[in-house]
C-alpha cells in the first residue's frame, strides 16, 4: 500500500501502526533495529529532530520501505549526482580538555 508522508507525526503514526500490525513491543522492534526503545516512543510521538539513519534502520525491520516520488525531469540529474558521488563528511574534532573539564 503506497501511503504519502508529508510530516515527522505521519511518519511516526505508520511506524506505530506496522509495529502494532505485528504485535511487537516497543522495546523489542527497538532492540530488532539496533536502537533505543527512547528512540522509538519519540519517532511514534513525531519528535521532530530524530536521525534519519536511525529512521531507516527502524523502517527496515518493520517492513517498510521509503521512497521518493521525484518529478520525471530530475532523472538526469540524480543520475549525474550518483555517478560522481557526494565527497564524505569529515569526522568531527572532539575539543581538548583542560585541567578544569572544560573545551579549550
């Protein structure tokens, strides 16, 4: 079935509704996906800052996949984005510590 999620709180319900359909606990589809069960109450309750990666692992183990419906003439595009690839981010510096605790 092809359901349109237009926000976080939709998001969230379809979640709700495919770890329901399945008779799964919270805390066991968080175990099953690697995440916190803290995780899975936030992204049912629409919490809007929750991690995309994390999104999508939960999805995986419930079933459900997530696609993009894009307009036709932006097939070129994604194709040369795709063949050239997007440069890796760079690992975030962890500030030093001084005598106190506290970043430099």
């Amino acid at each position: 079935m092809l359901h349109h999620v237009r926000t976080v709180e939709e998001l969230g319900l379809l979640v709700r509704a495919a770890r329901k359909h399945q008779s799964l606990r919270m805390d066991d589809v968080a175990g099953m996906a690697g995440v916190g069960p803290v995780f899975v109450r936030e992204l049912e309750r629409g919490k809007q800052t929750v991690q995309l990666g994390r999104v999508l692992q939960l999805l995986a183990e419930l079933g459900i996949e997530l696609k993009a419906d894009l307009p036709d003439d932006f097939a070129a595009t994604v194709a040369k984005v795709r063949a050239t690839g997007v440069k890796p981010l760079a690992p975030r510096r962890k500030a030093k510590a001084t005598k106190g605790g506290q970043p430099q």
